[in-house]
C-alpha cells in the first residue's frame, strides 16, 4: 500500500509559520514587492501557485511572474533552510508519528504529495523529526507542478519505479491522505481514494467528499482498514505491491 501524505495542517500543525514568511522573502527578493498585506487563500494549493496569486493581486503580470519563478523557487528554499526552527516536533499531528511508525512497520509505502517545495518539505520533515520515514526521491511536490491536480500521478510513478518493477504504482493500492478540498480534488484527479482529517483550516462539513473522514491521524490505520487497504507484508519477490 502507497499512504500519500500532505503535510500542513495533516502531518503538522502551524507548521507553515516560518514557510509563510520565507515565501514572502522570496517574492520580495525576486519581484522586488512588499505582498505581505495581500492575502490569498492557501490551503492545499502549491508553493508557486501561492506565489502566482499573491502577485497577480499584487499587480504583476503573468508573463513577469513566469519569467521569474525558477529563481523565487531556488530563494524560497534557501530562504526556509536559514528560518526553520531546529526543533519542529512540537507541531505534530495529533497521532502522527505513532501513525506513520506504525504503517511503516506494517509494509506500507509511505510517500507525499503537498504543494510544499520539495526542500522545503523535506527540511520541515526533518525538523520534526519524521523526515527518515520518506524516502529520498518519492512523492509529488510543488516543485513538480504548480497544478497540485498532477501530484499523486507523479508520486505513483516514482513509486513503481522504486518499488514494482518501472510500472506506476495501481491506484487500487494507493490513498491520499489530507486536510483540504484540495486534496480531495487530487486525489479525485488520479482516480484515489482520500482520507481527511479536519486539523487544518477546513471543518468537517468542508470534507465530506472524502472517503473516510478521521478525527486525528490515531485513527488513520483503521480507516484504511474499512477501505480495504490493510497494510501487508513488504514487497513480494513477484513485484506485487502490499
């Protein structure tokens, strides 16, 4: 099984602060604009998008805002490397590192998808301490698209590709796990199934397109379970994914 992970307000919570200010650093740096005022809806929305947003409202056009997003990615994550705490282990979910040991120890891919940068997810990850438990080369990040839509079919592919033979991972034997609509739309776009869980700026009633709906990640295990996706042994000699 292929568990496919966002990360603010599902893995952590307020994990984003000091990414929220490298974000505006770096748009400051490379447009040369104060946008710290403009507010744009972010939840489960990719690093560039985030940016694209902010700056259209800010006045800058689309062509400007093209030219200059590889170099707003590279200032991005230099700018996260030099603010992240050390120590990020008191922002995570409730039940998420006894939920991630757990699928671990029981087989299960455990993989992301989040609109994060992937240097920023993974210095985040391992700030908090879990960042050993995804693997290096895996998931789907804003760095891959903007489009968060294209992620989990990316994460599935690099999964196969490690995993089971070169095929992209089956979508029977993968799942989204996130806090927004957005997820649920990902998920929707690869034709996965999607547990939600309501710690982040989105309340139940804003959820109900998941297929299941948790109150923490304690009960993630059991979801997948009702879902049909039980954990299994590792990968077989065959290649047949858990």
């Amino acid at each position: 099984m292929l568990v496919l992970f966002d990360i603010d307000g599902t893995l952590l919570i307020r994990g984003a602060v000091e990414h929220a200010a490298a974000l505006h650093d770096a748009i400051e740096e490379t447009w040369g604009l104060d946008l710290r005022g403009v507010r744009v809806p972010v939840g489960g929305r990719t690093d560039p998008e985030i940016a694209r947003q902010t700056l259209l409202v800010g006045g800058i056009d689309a062509g400007r805002i093209d030219e200059r997003l590889p170099l707003f990615r590279e200032r991005l994550v230099a700018r996260y490397a030099e603010l992240v705490p050390d120590d990020l282990s008191d922002r995570l979910a409730p039940g998420a590192r006894r939920a991630l040991e757990e699928l671990a120890a029981r087989g299960a891919r455990l993989s992301l998808v989040t609109g994060n940068l992937e240097g920023v997810a993974r210095l985040k990850l391992r700030a908090a301490g879990i960042g050993g438990l995804f693997t290096a080369g895996q998931g789907g990040f804003g760095s891959d698209s903007e489009d968060r839509t294209d992620l989990p079919a990316i994460a599935r592919v690099r999964a196969g590709r490690a995993w089971n033979g070169g095929l992209a991972w089956p979508r029977a034997r993968a799942v989204v796990v996130g806090d927004t609509p957005r997820d649920i739309a990902c998920a929707r776009a690869d034709g996965l199934r999607v547990v939600c869980v309501p710690t982040g700026p989105h309340p139940e009633d804003d959820l109900v397109g998941a297929d299941a709906l948790i109150g923490s990640l304690a009960e993630l295990r059991e979801a997948l379970v009702r879902l049909g996706l039980q954990p299994g042994p590792s990968v077989s000699s065959a290649g047949a994914p858990p």
